[in-house]
C-alpha cells in the first residue's frame, strides 16, 4: 500500500511538473484553465467508493476553444467516465492557448 502511495505522490510531481512546462508564457491563463476544469468537475454525484480519487487527464484546446480529451489515467471506470463525460467538448474561456498543444492535469474528485 506503500508503494502504491509513493507512486502516486511520484506521478503527480511530475504531472504538475508537465503543466508547469506548459505554462511557460502565461501562468495566469494556466490557471485560469485549471479554476474552469474545476468548477466543470465540481458538481457530481458520485458515491463514497468514487470520490477521493485522483485521476490524471491529458487534454487538449481546438480552434473552438474546446477541451479535447486525449487520456484519463484513472484508478475507477466510473471516474474515468464522469471526468470525460463533464469536460469533453465544453468551451473554455482563455485568452491565451497554442491549438493542439497538450496539457496534462492532475484531478482530484471530491465528494
């Protein structure tokens, strides 16, 4: 159990690590992007057995300013479904993105 926490300790640095690379020429704008994939993931019915997860999503901004999933690396199927269900497709509001650029985020869902 362990190992399994160090691993994810170790994952999540260098995810954050990855958005941090990303946000070489507008932190502001990153984190503008991380408050609305927070605000879209906020509201959920989720059980006990589904929150308090972390999950890692890589995704990325079209010409439309929409999210485009790439992957959900996520320990439960239903989180991987709620998380790609609630932020595929959905428009964001950023002043500043490279189309086709790919972010890497780490997500923890709450109940």
């Amino acid at each position: 159990m362990r190992k399994i926490s160090l691993f994810l300790v170790a994952a999540m640095l260098l995810s954050m690590g990855t958005v941090s690379a990303n946000e070489g020429e507008n932190k502001e704008s990153v984190k503008k992007l991380s408050v609305q994939i927070y605000e879209m993931l906020s509201y959920n019915s989720l059980t006990s057995n589904e929150v308090d997860q972390t999950a890692f999503v890589r995704f990325t901004i079209n010409e439309n300013r929409e999210i485009v999933i790439l992957s959900v690396d996520a320990a439960n199927e239903v989180v991987e479904a709620f998380i790609k269900e609630s932020l595929h497709d959905k428009k964001v509001s950023v002043n500043e993105y490279k189309e086709g650029r790919s972010y890497t985020l780490p997500v923890r869902i709450d109940g």
